[in-house]
C-alpha cells in the first residue's frame, strides 16, 4: 500500500482515538485524560526551551493538533509491510501505544495521574489506543481494496 494511504488510515486511526477521548472526559472522573497528560509533556518541552503557553485553550488546541499528527505518523506503520500479518500488526501497535502511555509517563518526569490514577483509568487507556490501531486497520482494509 502507498505511504499516502498509510498516512490517511493512520488520520482515521488517530482521529477515532481523539474523538472517543474527547467523548468520554466528559462523561466521568473515572476515564483517562489523555489531553491532560500531553499538555503537561508539551508544556515541559516549551519550558526546558524557554517557552511557555499560558493560554489554557492554545495549550489544548496545540496539543490536540500535536497528538493528531504524532498518532497519524505512529497509526501509518501499521498499513507497511506484507497485508498478512496486518491484524497482529494493529494488536502490537495498538498494546504498544497503550501500554507505553500508562507506564512511561513516570519515568519521564510526568504527571502520570491521568492516564494511570487507577486500574480502571489505566485499562481504557490501553483500550483507547487499540481501538485507534483497530480503526487503522480496518481503514488499511479499505484502502487497500480500493487499490
């Protein structure tokens, strides 16, 4: 499959996984805040450089936009590679993700609270990133029929 095609599944895979995240904040307490845990990082990143956002709706909009393109880029390898092994593929990517955003906060001088503050809140995350990778797939799928 093209790049261009990989780049557009990974879009819908990232754009799915925003639009659940966006949905559920604000349903419960008990859900993870993703948004939260990257303004922290991207604050961090401006202030080690000097800079600051003081703007709570610009640091949200710059980091909504930042967490599209990242999760776009990181989706888009799923559609590489030989299309038989593309299920395992979306399991791996989308485990890794998860996983990566509940344990590596921590060790990286974040605030890990929003996306690990309990089991429950850690399990959704794992979920909300697997379900961005499912979504790929299914739009590699597609996109590959269409080929």
């Amino acid at each position: 499959m093209s790049k261009l095609k990989n780049l557009i599944a990974g879009l819908a895979g990232a754009v799915a996984l925003n639009i659940l995240h966006e949905t559920l904040k604000k349903k419960s307490d008990n859900v993870p805040r993703v948004d939260l845990l990257g303004e922290d990082a991207l604050q961090r990143t401006l202030n080690y450089f000097g800079g600051n956002i003081d703007h709570k709706e610009t640091l949200y909009n710059a980091t909504l936009a930042g967490d599209i393109v990242g999760n776009t880029l990181y989706y888009s390898i799923i559609g590489a590679g030989n299309a038989k092994y593309l299920w395992p593929k979306v399991i791996f990517v989308g485990l890794s993700a998860g996983i990566g955003a509940v344990k590596l906060p921590k060790p990286m001088g974040l605030d890990e609270t929003p996306v690990a503050k309990n089991d429950q809140v850690k399990v959704l995350t794992v979920g909300y990133y697997l379900f961005g990778a499912i979504v790929t797939g299914l739009a590699v799928k597609m996109l590959s029929k269409s080929s």
